[in-house]
C-alpha cells in the first residue's frame, strides 16, 4: 500500500484530487496517483467513496467533498518522482499503512482494498504447473 505524508502536519493519506474540466473519475485517480505518488498504475476495480466536509480557514467556507476511491496496480515509476504536494510517499503493509494514515475512513478502505486484492485470481501464467 502506498501512502503519502507531510512531515511537518504529521498527516498521511491516501492519493487524492480533483478531476480537471472534462476528466472522469478513473482518470483523474489514475492522474493523482501519477502525479503525487510517482507511480504509473492500472486500475484493477472502484473500492469505494468516502464524504466528508472541511472548511478553509482563510475562506472560513465550509465545503463538502466526495472522495472516489480506486483499487490500482503499480507498472511502473518511482515514488522518487512524486510531487511537490507530499513530502514523503512510501510503500507500507497493510496494517502499517493503517495505523499510520490519518483518518480512520481512510484506513478503511485500505482495509477494503486489501480484502478486494485477496479475492482477486494471480495472472495467467503464473500459477504454478
């Protein structure tokens, strides 16, 4: 599992963001996975959603977002190269990343996704003869 931080917030979280005009939900995912942890990616299936609201403090507007979230698998890249957003991005196991990330919504659906990966079939021609 692959989780980004900011050291000086003490804050770890999943890749997020926002679809660009005209850009649906996989490909905006695809897209912030790219960019912030540095990986390229397949997506494998939807995990899940997660709502919640924030507010910006120098707006004091308060703003309600929903989070798509998908299952991917890296084929390439380095999380060398991610982007200036997050300062550290790192692969975890399962459980680490979710005693580390931030939200607990979060962590479930690591949890989710965890459950979704052991349920999947290996390759074709990977299986042993």
């Amino acid at each position: 599992m692959v989780i980004c931080g900011r050291v000086q917030e003490n804050l770890w979280g999943l890749p997020k963001g926002t679809p660009e005009s005209g850009e649906d939900l996989l490909a905006a995912a695809s897209r912030e996975v790219r960019e912030e942890t540095g990986l390229e990616v397949a997506a494998q299936d939807k995990i899940g959603s997660i709502r919640y609201w924030f507010v910006r403090k120098e707006e004091g507007v308060r703003y309600h977002k929903t989070v798509h979230h998908f299952l991917f698998v890296a084929t390439g890249g380095s999380l060398a190269d991610h982007d200036h957003e997050y300062d550290r991005v790192e692969w975890h196991t399962v459980e680490e990343a979710c005693r580390l990330l931030s939200y607990p919504n979060e962590a479930d659906i690591v949890r989710k996704a965890a459950t979704m990966v052991e349920g999947l079939s290996p390759p074709m021609g990977s299986r042993g003869r």
